[in-house]
C-alpha cells in the first residue's frame, strides 16, 4: 500500500503525560519471556459478576493482541495421568497409538506437566480442543470424538481428560472447583497465561449406532434429534448446495445433529452452558464453524457472554474466511468477534509451502485488503491447524518453516501455532497418494520431543517477547518496503516504535538500499546477533543470505498514566495527507481547542487507532468526538453531540467508534 503523508495541518503534539522510555534495541540475551513482560490485564482476578465488579468489568479491557496463542489436541499433547487412558469405553483407547482414530491418552495433567515448557517458548495463551463430554461409542464407522467436536453434554468434562476418580458433574465441582481442570486454571494463571475454550453452537454429534443428538443437561437429557418433541433441532438433511446460504446455515454439515438457533430454550442452555466456564477461570473462547449460524444468533450470542464477562475475547472458525468473501467480511466485522484469518494462513502456505511462483506478492495482496476489516489487528493468524496438512508436510525445509513463522509472528494479527510446530512435528502419512490428503487425521500425530533447543523453539521465544516489548508489532500498521516473490520487506510502527523484517526465500541478493523507518545508527538483528548500520532511515547493501530473515526492533516511549484509553475509530474514509484527532470537554483532550485534541495513529484507510493518556480526568465523566484536518483547510467534526463516558479511576479502557457524518 502507498503511505500517507500523516503531517498535521496544525500543532498536534499530545499534552504531556507520564510516559516510560524502553530500551532501543534488544539483543538476544535480553529479550525477556513472553509472558514474564508486563501485561496490559490488571491484577484483579474475578469469577463471577456482583455490584462492586461492574465499574470494574464495563470500563476495562484485556487487549488480546499481544497473546502467543499455542494450539493444542489435547489427546495427542501428553499424557499426564495413564489410569485415565481406558475411559469409560475401552473399545475407543489405542494403546499401540497406531489407530489415528482412537484416543491415544493425551489429558489435562500432561498440559499442566508442559506449562513451564510452554513459557520458556513465550506462550501466554493455549487453546485447547473441546473440553465437554463427548459420545463414547464410534461414530461415521470406525471414529472416535478425540477431536472434542461430537459434544454430549456442554456442562460436563471429557471423563477422559480428568482424574481417574474425579466427579465429572458440573453442579458438585463448581463450588469446589476441585477437578484437574480448575488446577490448569490456577496453575495458567500463576504463570500469566490464558486459556482459550473452544466451544460449539452449531451442532451437537451425528449418528452412532442409530443414537444422534442426544443432549445433556449436566448429566439430564434434555433433547434427542430422533425424538425432537421440543424443536431442539433442524431436521433438512445435509448441504448439498455450498453456495446457498440457506442451506448452509441450516442443514447438517457432515451428519451432525444441527441446533435449531431459534428455539429460545436452546439458546438459553449453551449460554448458561459457556458462562460456567467463564466463571470457572477461562479467559477467551474459540467457536467452532460459525459460517453455519446466522449473524443474528451470533451478536446475540456474544452480546450475552460479553456482558457476564465483558473482558472475554472472542475469536471464530469461518473455514476459508477471506477479505474476497464479503460474507465472511460481514461477520467478521458485525457479529462481535475476530476470524481465524484463513486467507493470510492461505497466502503464507502458497508463499513459501506450495512456493508459488508469485511468492510474497500472494501475501502482500491480502494486507492490501486490511482497510475491509475493522479490526485486522485483532485478526487470529496461522500457517496450519487440526484441520488442514501441517505446514512441513507442504516443504518439509525446516529454514522455510522458519521463514513462515517469523512471517506469522511479526506480521500484523494474532499469532496462533499448531502444537508440535517448534519441535518440526509432522506425519506424511498418505502425503505421496494425495498432497492435500495427509490431514485430518495424520496432521494431529502424538508430540514426542521437548527439546528446548531447537532453532525454531528459539525463534518463538524471542519473537513472542518482542511482541509483548514492542507495541508496534501488536497495534501497529504495517507498511511494505520491499517486495519481489524471494524477497519481503516491511515495517511495523506504532508512534516512535519500529520493527524491521526483512526476508529470502530465494538466492542471496544483496539489496542497494532498503527503507526501514527504524532511527539512523547501529542496531541489532534479533535473530542472529548481527549488527547493522541505518543511515538516513536506510540500510545500504543490504545482503540476504537465501532464506534468512532478518528482524530489528527499536522500541520507543510507551504510554503511562492512571487510565489509559485505547481508541479505536473506524469508517473515517481518510485520504492522503489526513489526520484524525479526538476532542473533547477535558484538558486531556483539549478542552474543545481542537489544536490540542490528541492525534491517533493511521493503521489503514479504515482504522485509526491511539492511547490517550488520562491523568486530572481519570474516574470522571466527559465529552468526546472526532474530528479531521484534510488539506490545511478547516477542521471536519463529527455530525454528533459528542460521546458521553465515565472513565475508570486507573487501568487500560477501550473505546470502539465510528465515525458519524
């Protein structure tokens, strides 16, 4: 994309505020742990919501952005707990791990074990595959649930992942919060980590042996597709027609028992059903195959659950989602949570596993796209997952898979990793008869290795830190600098912050000179150690070694104060040359003198984004709008009385708007 010119028209310096300097240029040995780096969540822990937690919980936000997500299928992590192995069907366990479409023994306990593992790798969020009790006999044949998707009762835990003698019923453990489960919670927590849950709304599970959709209530049954006398479910048979939405969203997808998302007992019960989870400790929710409910249930859906717990972030599985897919668009930016970015994930695979011969031009012309998204920030970004071939099973080279992770964690977005990802996990079995047919379920082999060593595990580490020590890598545009099908360069930047990338999937290349944004002087590649020279916001011959990638962080002043509120403003329609301010009643803002309203940062045509420090105003009421100074001509305002907002006393608020004309 072409970078605007963001000179203001006018004296727009922010009032000052407290702010911290960092240091400028991490080396190697000191770029902390992940999730050993402040964060933006406050140290106030809560479960369930009461009076005094409503200041608290509706003025507050946990920013998602700067989270290392780490993808898990529990059943093939680790096994913690070998007495819990059998479950209560036998006939579904493999004890030989040959039978792909059997438990193998993976469980809670194993996690737990790996947490420490984890951190050192810099994850500070995991998501784990569906945690509810599933059928326990095969279903489509021969396939057991180890996935978590064939879900019986939302309220209960898979038996399987649990101590051998724990009570598995949700009404005794509540208040207890005595399972195997809650001590991953407390044991996450102690480490400053998240849990992702992931859930489904769509379906519950198909037919196994002429049972289908039978659905519990903690241990009651409460529907049954084969006797549906209360309309739990829709009954049209499966999708014949992928491109009719009806269909779509209301017939069954692959034999599944599909929710009728208008009957209201429903929609009460996997609300209920979510919440309890919430209020047990989990942080974020993952949804499955959200294409296949209506938007309606979806912003009704998350509305509810925002409300019991307004600091939950919320991110769907629109399978194949794309900036060309206008529906998934709609979602994406309507129904209340972020996307998996499947069409940056396809880009990357192209890229460098498929290696396409239009090469970083494919993932370019998605972030060209970005200004569709409102929030494309908030975007959860992958190169693989349980559900598509393993990225290695595509270029097995472990210096591209290099490549692509460093992609993926520099890059604007959410990064999430497939487990096994740092230790080259991969099965090509079935790979030569079909390179697209070695997925489901030879993408999820058993994890075997815990080097710490490795040169991708250590890339991670130090990648997932600059994410918590730089913000422009979390909230800032991103602009190409460079660009041929071998070669990649962009900046990130976010006020005084910069990271610089460059990559080489091709032949060494050295490059005359290369615009990086970072302050002229010398500075440290993170990956390798070297040194390197910017003169006038240029480095100059530039060598790239064939798939090397090269990654320098300068970190400015970071914003301080007793509340911090995070803007966001989108649909402004800027042009070139355009600068966005907020305005506003208090001295923070101006006091209406629109020469010293506070300037946000251009992240793309449609989104601009800022911190504004709050110090006399903080815990007080005010009045704020936008405005816009476009060609040194008058300022254009907002057509509005102005935003009316009771700021907290201290913490990070958030503030989502669009612009009124």
């Amino acid at each position: 994309m072409s970078e605007p010119s963001l000179t203001p028209q006018t004296d727009l310096t922010p009032l000052k505020s407290n702010v911290q300097n960092t240091e400028e240029d991490p080396v190697l040995s000191f770029i902390p742990l992940a999730s050993d780096i402040p964060t933006d969540r406050t140290e106030r822990e809560f479960t369930t919501v009461d009076e005094s937690d409503l200041e608290f919980l509706f003025t507050r936000e946990i920013d998602f952005r700067q989270e290392t997500i780490y993808f898990i299928v529990i059943d093939r992590f680790h096994d913690g707990d070998p007495n819990n192995n059998v479950g209560p069907n036998p006939e579904l366990y493999d004890l030989t791990q040959e039978n792909w479409d059997r438990y193998w023994g993976g469980d809670l306990q194993g996690i737990i074990e790996k947490l420490d593992y984890l951190k050192k790798l810099g994850v500070t969020a995991l998501w784990l595959t569906p945690l509810f009790e599933q059928i326990e006999t095969l279903g489509y044949g021969d396939k057991a649930a180890i996935h978590g998707y064939w879900i019986k009762d939302f309220k209960r835990l898979n038996a399987r992942y649990l101590g051998k003698d724990e009570n598995n019923s949700l009404n005794e453990t509540q208040e207890t919060r005595n399972t195997t489960f809650d001590r991953l919670i407390e044991e996450l927590h102690k480490r400053k980590m998240k849990l992702v849950l992931d859930i489904v709304c769509n379906h519950s599970n198909p037919d196994a042996n002429g049972v289908k959709g039978e659905l519990y209530d903690d241990g009651v049954k409460i529907a049954d597709f084969n006797d549906d006398k209360n309309n739990w479910y829709h009954h049209y048979g499966e999708v014949t027609n992928w491109e009719d939405e009806w269909q779509v969203q209301n017939c069954e997808l692959c034999g599944l028992a599909t929710f009728n998302e208008n009957n209201s007992e429903y929609r009460e019960y996997i609300k209920s059903a979510i919440k309890q989870w919430l209020d047990r400790g989990v942080d974020a929710l993952r949804i499955d195959t959200v294409k296949h409910m209506p938007i309606w249930f979806w912003q009704e859906f998350i509305a509810d659950i925002q409300t019991h717990r307004p600091d939950a972030f919320v991110f769907g599985e629109w399978i194949y989602s794309s900036p060309h897919d206008h529906t998934s668009l709609d979602y994406a930016n309507h129904s209340g949570m972020s996307l998996l970015d499947f069409g940056f994930c396809m880009a990357i695979r192209q890229a460098l596993g498929t290696w396409d011969e239009n090469g970083f031009h494919l993932v370019q012309d998605i972030l060209d796209l970005d200004h569709l998204y409102d929030s494309a920030t908030e975007l959860i970004t992958f190169i693989d997952n349980h559900d598509m071939h393993r990225f290695q099973s595509l270029n097995s080279d472990p210096d591209v898979l290099r490549l692509a992770v460093g992609l993926l964690m520099t890059s604007r977005g959410i990064p999430c990793l497939f487990y096994g990802t740092e230790q080259y996990l991969h099965d090509d079995t079935n790979a030569n008869d079909n390179p697209y047919g070695n997925n489901d379920p030879y993408n999820r082999p058993m994890m075997d290795k815990w080097d710490m060593d490795t040169p991708i595990y250590r890339d991670i580490r130090l990648l997932s830190g600059l994410r918590r020590l730089n913000p422009a890598v979390s909230m800032g545009s991103q602009w190409q600098k460079h660009i041929t099908p071998d070669v990649y360069c962009y900046t990130r930047r976010y006020r005084d912050s910069v990271l610089f990338v460059a990559m080489n999937r091709g032949e060494a290349i050295t490059l005359d000179a290369v615009s990086t944004d970072l302050p002229d002087g010398e500075h440290t590649d993170v990956m390798s150690g070297n040194k390197y020279e910017v003169k006038d916001g240029n480095l100059y011959d530039l060598l790239l070694d064939s798939k090397q990638i090269i990654v320098i962080s300068s970190v400015g002043v970071r914003v301080q104060a007793k509340t911090v509120v995070r803007v966001q403003l989108n649909g402004v329609n800027t042009q070139l040359g355009d600068t966005v301010v907020v305005t506003g009643n208090c001295p923070e803002l101006g006091n209406w003198d629109i020469s010293r309203a506070y300037p946000l940062e251009y992240v793309n045509s449609n989104t601009w984004f800022g911190e504004i420090p709050f110090e006399e105003s903080s815990g007080k009421p005010i009045v704020y709008k936008y405005a816009m100074w476009r060609n040194g001509d008058s300022p254009i305002r907002e057509d509005n009385t102005g935003r009316r907002w009771l700021l907290a006393s201290d913490g990070i608020v958030k503030w989502r708007d669009r612009w009124s004309s």
